[in-house]
C-alpha cells in the first residue's frame, strides 16, 4: 500500500492566533475509533526463559496432565493415543489461527531426528509429503527447513507457504492454500512438534494471507507454546 507523504506546514506566528487549538474538555475535539482486536493481539502463554526440561519415557499422568493446560482466547482440542497426544488450541478472534501440537515418545516411525539442519534436510521429502502436491512444486510457494532456538535449546523449524486457484480440465474451480511454521525438538526421550497455520478462509492474493499472520507473529505463538509445553512435559 502507498503512503502519501507527510506535509508539515509551519504556520506564521500571525495565523497561529487565529488557529489556536480548542481548549481541552471543549468537546470539539474528534475521537478516532478503536482498532479492531484481531489475532495479533491475542494473549500468548508467558515465557519460561529456559530450555526444556530433560524428559524420562512419557507416563499416561503426564499426558493427562498436558491436556489439562487451557490458555486465555483459545478452544482446546484433545486427541489422546497410546503413549502420546495430540492437542489443537484454537484462537478465539479473527484471522482464525490453529496451534496444533503433538507430543510423543521417540520410536522407529517417529524418530528423535538430531537437532540440526543437515539431519532434517535429509528427511525434506518427507517433510514436504506433507504440503498439497498442488502447491509443493509451485514457483511461488515457500518451503524453508532452517535451525533457530528456543531458550538457547536448538530446534528445528519448517515454514511453508502457498495459494493456488483454477479450474480443472472440466472447469470446475479447484484450488488449495497452506501458510504454517512449525517448530520440532526432541530431547533423544520424546519429541515435541508445534505447528502454528492460518486456518481462515482464503485472501485473495498469497501476500494478503501472509500479511493477515505474519511469518515473524506465528514464530512467536510457536516458540511461546513449544517453551510452555516443554516446561510441563516432564514427568515430576
């Protein structure tokens, strides 16, 4: 979006007595209206300032214990499994955001990957299995395996994004769109996957579902979540 420059006129002391502004309280004063509250604003669980705690195999009180967390302005969806669990934390305002995480001893299927990059880009079409083929190979859609931390903890993070709409050989409209970042960590025991993904309707453009949940906003509810779960994922 273009801004138009900003013009300040310097009044001569002559006009400035017949502009002088209105006396506080005069009620000629315009107020602008509140902006809206959206996602952005959302409260986010505090941060621990330390790495996640070293965990021991995963016990059932543990993971009754996890699905108990509730957070201020998101719905809580639990799916338990043998051993593991699956917890989706929905934002309660607009754009609709879906924090999905997943919490499960390391095993053959499930592998605790070491935590660097060359280790994850191995496993890259694996990863990418997950995308819709429709955007995996499109020249506008992003897909990033890179390193970061999370409380000096290294982590690994994937960022994928994409739109597609169009017809199909019979003209019937298709189309598909994915915008997600998702932080894995793993400490050899059980790993820990936060997946932070748009999940509103779509925007007209790529750009526009970007900027409705930027990438830098979903870094946060990521690393934010990821740090509050590995604090309580540990058996006592």
């Amino acid at each position: 979006m273009r801004v138009a420059p900003l013009v300040v006129v310097v009044l001569a002391a002559a006009c400035q007595s017949k502009s002088a502004p209105p006396a506080s309280g005069s009620g000629s004063a315009t107020t602008q209206p509140a902006r809206p509250r959206t996602t952005l604003d959302i409260a986010l669980p505090a941060r621990s300032g330390k790495p996640p705690i070293k965990t021991t195999p995963i016990d059932n009180a543990t993971l009754d214990r996890l699905a108990a967390l509730r957070f201020p302005e998101f719905t809580t969806e639990i799916a338990n499994f043998p051993g593991s669990i699956s917890i989706r934390q929905r934002a309660t305002t607009s754009p609709r955001m879906s924090v999905n995480i997943a919490i499960s001893p390391c095993s053959e299927t499930l592998p605790c990957t070491p935590m660097t990059v060359d280790a994850w880009r191995a496993d890259e079409a694996k990863l990418r299995a997950a995308v819709d083929p429709a955007l995996v190979d499109r020249p506008d859609s992003t897909f990033e395996i890179g390193a970061t931390q999370v409380n000096r903890a290294p982590a690994i993070f994937v960022y994928q994004a994409g739109q597609f709409f169009g017809r199909d050989e019979r003209g019937n409209q298709v189309g598909s769109y994915s915008h997600a970042y998702t932080l894995h960590y793993n400490d050899s025991v059980n790993l820990l996957r936060v997946s932070v993904s748009f999940s509103d309707d779509p925007r007209e453009t790529l750009d526009d579902m970007k900027r409705a949940l930027p990438r830098s906003f979903m870094e946060r509810v990521a690393i934010a979540f990821l740090d509050t779960y590995g604090q309580a994922w540990a058996t006592p």
